[in-house]
C-alpha cells in the first residue's frame, strides 16, 4: 500500500506542476490593430488616408489611447480620435481616420508610419494592454508643369 501511495502523491505532484504551467499560460484581456490601406502613394502637399480599427480580444472591453510616430520628420500625421472605447456588445467600432502628409522638401522615398494604441488608464508600476501596426507612405517627387 506504501508504493501505491507514493506513486498517487507522485502522480498529484506532476498533475498540479501541470496544473501551474498551464494557468501560467493565459493570455490577458488585450486589443489588435488594424490598419488599411497599408500602402499609400502620394505627391506633396497631398494627404494620405488610412482607415484604423480597433478589435477587443480575450474580453478586452476599455478605452484605448491612439498614436502614430513617423519614420521621419518630414513626415506628418493625426490620427481622429485619439480615444476610442472597444466594448464587444456594443456594436461597430467607431471609425478612426489617420490622415499623413509630406512636407515641402521630402525626398521620393518610402517612408513608415507606426500607429500604436494604449489601454487606459496609463498607470505606472502596470502592464497595459498594448498593440501596433505600420503603414507605408511612399512619397512620388513632385514634377514642375512643363513652361511654354
């Protein structure tokens, strides 16, 4: 009966190991996003256009700070608004516009925009939810009209 007992405490032992390994695995309440087009062309002073969706995952329900950084500084963008709330029984998600631009002087290239989301509110100390996406804004060079 011994040995039995041994090896029942030795089989409970592995199963709780197992037990942690797995509970140590589940993701947290989190959000993805998405961004088309993901490629834009444009000839400055035009504005590029993308569209920006926000899907909850995991249960995620909140509110979530919007971003975008450039590539470079010749680059230009906003995104509206900055703030959405993602609630997975309440419908559609609102729309979210990031509009970008190139300044006078941005040399043909291709250049990346990161559009990046924070769930709030911001505490120090905490991990948030977090996610990003990057577009492309390839600048076309500007061509003078030909003169008579």
């Amino acid at each position: 009966m011994k040995k039995l007992t041994g090896k029942i405490a030795g089989a409970l032992a592995v199963l709780v190991l197992a037990s942690a390994v797995v509970i140590a695995s589940v993701s947290s309440p989190g959000f993805a996003l998405f961004a088309s087009p993901s490629s834009q062309w444009i000839t400055p002073p035009q504005l590029a256009q993308y569209r920006v969706q926000v899907k909850g995952a995991e249960g995620f329900s909140g509110d979530v700070l919007l971003g975008c950084r450039p590539s470079s500084p010749l680059i230009a963008c906003s995104i509206l608004p900055r703030v959405v709330h993602v609630d997975p029984g309440a419908g559609p998600a609102p729309e979210i516009m990031m509009l970008a631009s190139a300044g006078a002087g941005t040399a043909f290239d291709t250049y990346y925009i990161k559009i990046t989301g924070t769930a709030l509110p911001i505490v120090g100390g905490g991990t948030q939810a977090q996610s990003e996406t990057t577009v492309t804004l390839r600048v076309l060079p500007v061509v003078d009209p030909p003169t008579d």
